[in-house]
C-alpha cells in the first residue's frame, strides 16, 4: 500500500470538464473500479474509477470545479503498481446525452395524457467497467433521478448491460412500490413489508361481511390514480390558505353576465380567478416553473390548467397563454373546454403544457381542502366557495362575501414565505382586479 494522487485519466477531447458529483469521502475504502468522482461535458457523463482497493486520503476537488486530462482529484491510499499501469483509461466514446427526461403528466391531466414514456438516459460511458459482484452501476443522471423520487439506487435490478440500472428500472421499481409493492425483496416479502418498508396493503374479503358490488376504475382513474399516488408522495406538500374579499368582483361579475345576458356567455369566478392567477404568477414567477434536477425551469408563458369534474373522474384542460386573452375569451374557453371534458372529448393538446393549476370547488362547497400539486408544476391554487362574513373593517364588523384559497406548493422550490406572499397578493387582486395591472 503506498500513497498516490489519482488524476483525471484520458478523457478525449474534453477539457475543463466540471464535476458534477464527489461520490467519496475521506476515509471511504473502495474497490477497484468503483467511482469516484462523476463529470459531466455538455457531451456526456463520465465516472472516474478506483485504480485499485483502498482508501481515500484527501479529496482535492469540489463540485463545480473544471478539471481536464492529468488534473489530481484526490490523493488515495492503494496500489501503487495499479496506479502505475492505471494510466489514461480511455474514456468510452461520448454518447449523446440523452434528452432530459420527459417530465411525467400532470396527476389530473394525465386522464388522456398518458406520461410519456420516458426514454432511457444513455448510461454514461464509465471510464471503467465494474467487476462482477461490485454493486451495479447506475449513471449520474440515473441515481439523481433515484434521489429526487427517495429511491434507493442498491435496492433496484439493474436491466442493462453488465447488470446497469437505467432510469427505466428505477421508474419500474417506484411503479410497483406504489402499486403495494408488487415485486418487494424476499426479506420484505418474508417480514410483510413493501420495499418502502410499509406493511402490505390489506386484502379483505368483503363479502364476508355483507353484499357488496365491484366497479372496475375508469380509464381516467387508472391513469390518474399513480400520478397522483406518486405526486403525493415524492413532493413535499405544503398547503397555505388565505380568503379573498371577493364582494366587489361578485357585484361587477353580476353585471357584466346581465349586460351580455343575450349573448349567452356566462361569466363564472373562474374566468376571474385565472386572470388573477396569472397576475400573482408574473409578480412571482417561481411558482410557475417545474423542476428539473439541480435547475429551476422558470417558464415565461402563462398557461393555466383548471379541474373539471366529469362523471368518468377528474380532468385538468388548460386555458393556453391565459395573459394574452381577456375575461370574456377566458370564460368562453373554460366553458367550452368544461363540457369537452364532460363529454370526454378532450384531446391530449388540450391538456398539455400547464404551467400552473386551479381546482375549483366553489361551485359545490368546502371551506378550505389541500389539493394535490400537479407535477410537474410546483404549485396549485384550490378554490372553497365564497360566503358571507362579518369583517372587522378598522370601525366596524362589515359583511363581506370572502372566497377561501388554498394553495399547496412544493415546498422543495417554493418556501413558506413566498406562499404566503403569493397568496396574499392574490387575495389583493382577486378584491380588486386593477391590481394585477399595476
Ligand atoms: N364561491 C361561490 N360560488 C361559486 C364559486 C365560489 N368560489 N365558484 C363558482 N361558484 C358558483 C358559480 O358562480 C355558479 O353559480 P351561479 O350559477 O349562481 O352563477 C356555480 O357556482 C356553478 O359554477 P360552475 O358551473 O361550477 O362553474 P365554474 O366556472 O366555477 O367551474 C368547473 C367550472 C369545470 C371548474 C367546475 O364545473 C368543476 O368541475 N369543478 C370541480 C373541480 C374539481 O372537482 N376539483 C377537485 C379537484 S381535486
């Protein structure tokens, strides 16, 4: 055993390629060929490997950092020989990057919008084969998709070559967890337990205890139902309520429907609602963007999905570019759209590119509910229906008609503070629709 620097071996043509991932630390015993360290060129990902067992002394890189052919990432404690005869190991031939992982449908939506099937990230071409019986490999991209589900990468098979797990293998694994953990390890099966270490669903004979009939699930409830099992349980909820004087919003919307009472268009709070959403959203934008890995893809159109109940389950049609069009258009469309959806002919273009989601429940009842995010947006406005309440008015107690929000938000990207302003300015417009063109 003698102490060495490991560099960075040849990589081809790539210079100054950065470090994405430091995948060991001081004191860590490896194998040979086990990685350490993961860059990623615009062209593809590479691993670093182990030249031999050993221990890793000191790490002399962080994440971020541009390294190239020859630069010391960390000094190790091995085989000295390994090192000598571990010179340049030849990268593998860069493969495109495969394109970034389709964001599965929205949990509603997904009714005739099936999530795409996402297409296999390219195993990165490791710099090093692993050996049969070291763990099996799974490329940057793969094991931090694992992370951003809670998956963990030594707990799934491995479909590819030399026993590689593809993202298709972790999105499989997550499939059957959530279905009751069709496929559990043996040493869950034996303790009762799924692999997300919960006890298997119960399996009761239900006749045994009176007549009961069985009704298969829709096609829609079959498709939303794992969106939205997934949606729940990988997103870190947070659900902020708010009310919003809408006494005002409701006088003027009166009017307007008795003025164009010939014209047959009837205008709904949503109309209203879905401008003043857009307004809160260009105020603040990070509620309009989706996650993808480490970035924030902050979306500058403004398109707005709303919840349509329909007797076959839930749908989330989508009013395009809502801040080009006007109240009266928006009212127009929402209808439309609401008896397409009843009729189940919405198509999948009517449901796609969402930016941000409405559940409205005003028209049924409710104070106040916490509905499920619709990934991969990061937030959701639930609307309660309005009643009238006395409002302490700085003199006097005033009825005022108030409409319950709730927003829920993913709160890996959108924190407690900004919720709440969001909320809070929203309350502003929806009292007085002139804020939203300020
Ligand atoms: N408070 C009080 N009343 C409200 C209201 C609110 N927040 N929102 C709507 N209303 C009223 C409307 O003004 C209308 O009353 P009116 O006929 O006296 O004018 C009535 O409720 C019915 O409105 P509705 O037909 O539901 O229109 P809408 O534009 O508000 O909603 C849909 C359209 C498609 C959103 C609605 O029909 C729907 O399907 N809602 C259910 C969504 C759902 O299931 N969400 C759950 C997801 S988990």
């Amino acid at each position: 055993m003698a102490a060495f620097e490991v560099r960075v071996p040849d990589i081809g043509d790539f210079k100054d390629v950065p470090v994405i991932e430091v995948l060991v630390k001081p004191g860590d015993s490896v194998k040979k060929d086990d990685s350490l360290l993961t860059l990623e060129s615009d062209k593809a990902t590479m691993e670093v490997p182990a030249p031999s067992s050993g221990t890793v002394k000191t790490i002399l890189v962080k994440v971020g950092d541009k390294v190239s052919e020859g630069v010391a990432i960390l000094t190790f404690e091995g085989d000295a020989a390994a090192k000598a005869e571990a010179p340049a190991t030849k990268a593998a031939p860069p493969q495109p990057k495969a394109p970034p992982a389709p964001q599965a449908a929205a949990p509603a939506a997904a009714a005739a919008q099936p999530a795409a099937s996402a297409a296999p990230i390219a195993p990165a071409p490791a710099l090093a084969a692993p050996d049969s019986g070291t763990p099996p490999h799974a490329s940057p991209g793969v094991r931090r998709f694992a992370r951003e589900l809670g998956v963990e990468v030594a707990k799934v098979s491995g479909s590819g070559p030399k026993g590689r797990i593809l993202k298709d293998d972790i999105q499989n694994f997550v499939k059957q967890a959530l279905s009751g953990g069709a496929a559990p390890s043996a040493a869950a099966r034996a303790g009762g337990m799924s692999d997300l270490g919960l006890p298997a669903w119960p399996k009761v004979d239900f006749a045994k205890f009176g007549p009961i009939e069985t009704k298969p699930l829709t096609r829609i409830q079959k498709i939303s139902g794992p969106a939205l099992s997934r949606n729940w349980v990988m997103i870190p909820h947070v659900t902020q309520f708010d009310e919003a004087d809408i006494t005002e919003l409701e006088a003027f919307r009166a009017k307007v429907n008795e003025e164009n009472a010939k014209s047959g268009v009837k205008i709904t709070p949503l109309a209203f609602l879905i401008k003043a959403v857009v307004a809160a959203l260009k105020k603040y934008p990070t509620l309009n963007s989706s996650l993808d890995g480490d970035n924030l893809v902050v979306k500058q159109y403004w398109n707005i999905g709303f919840a349509a109940d329909t007797p076959n389950g839930l749908v989330v049609p989508v009013v395009k570019s809502a801040d080009q069009k006007g109240v009266i258009e928006i009212a127009i469309e929402t209808s439309d759209l609401a008896a397409k959806a009843r009729e189940g002919k919405l198509g999948p273009a009517d449901m796609q590119g969402g930016t941000f989601s409405i559940s409205s429940l005003g028209g049924i009842g409710g104070t106040a509910f916490t509905p499920i995010v619709n990934a991969p947006e990061v937030a959701i406005l639930g609307v309660s229906k309005a009643a009238m309440k006395p409002v302490w008015n700085g003199k006097e107690f005033a009825p005022r008609l108030m409409m319950p929000l709730s927003l829920s938000y993913d709160h890996r990207v959108v924190d407690g503070a900004l919720g709440a302003r969001f909320t809070s300015f929203l309350a502003q417009v929806i009292a007085d629709l002139r804020r939203g063109m300020l």
